[in-house]
C-alpha cells in the first residue's frame, strides 16, 4: 500500500530504473502487487525513464491517484489519465529526484 515500506521499496526501484539495468523483476512485482491490492483489479507495471506506469482501468487509477494524494506524499508528478495511444487508463508517478 502507499505506506512508508511500499514508499522506500518504489524509490528504490525507481533509483534502479535509472541505472543501465532497471528495476528488478521482483521490484516490478511487487509494485504490480501493491498497486493491484489499491485498485483491487489487476495493474500493470512499467518503468520509463525512472518514472513508474501503471495501466488498468479508470476506477482502478483513480483508486491508486486517490490513495497516493491523501498519503502526503510529494512527487515531482503524480497523474493520471486515458492513453488514446494505448486505449486504456494509465497512473504515473515520478519522483523529485
């Protein structure tokens, strides 16, 4: 969840998506996971440019949106919205650093 755990695990895999290797699969699961229990429907992740994106539904989204905005965290951009591209809703979350 958007706990303190969950916050320092994203940061890390933010860090590493950075790096010439990326986030580890593991990392990737377990934000799919985090992210999936908040919509409570399935998330797709992915990291682009030490950015996080997560895909589903627009409920689902918005439930991840929601829950970021009310934990106080501070992002450089917290959004969402529908990729016309894709045809399906995506969150992002990209750290100050």
């Amino acid at each position: 969840m958007a706990d303190k755990e969950t916050e320092r695990l994203f940061d890390k895999a933010l860090r590493s998506s950075r790096s010439t290797t990326g986030p580890t699969p593991t990392q990737i699961h377990r934000l799919e996971k985090d992210w999936s229990e908040i919509a409570d429907e399935t998330i797709t992740v992915e990291f682009i440019k030490g950015a996080a994106y997560g895909y589903g539904t627009e409920l689902g989204c918005l439930r991840i949106f929601k829950k970021y905005i009310q934990s106080g965290s501070t992002w450089k951009q917290i959004k969402t919205g529908y990729s016309k591209n894709l045809r399906r809703w995506y969150i992002v979350l990209e750290p100050r650093y």
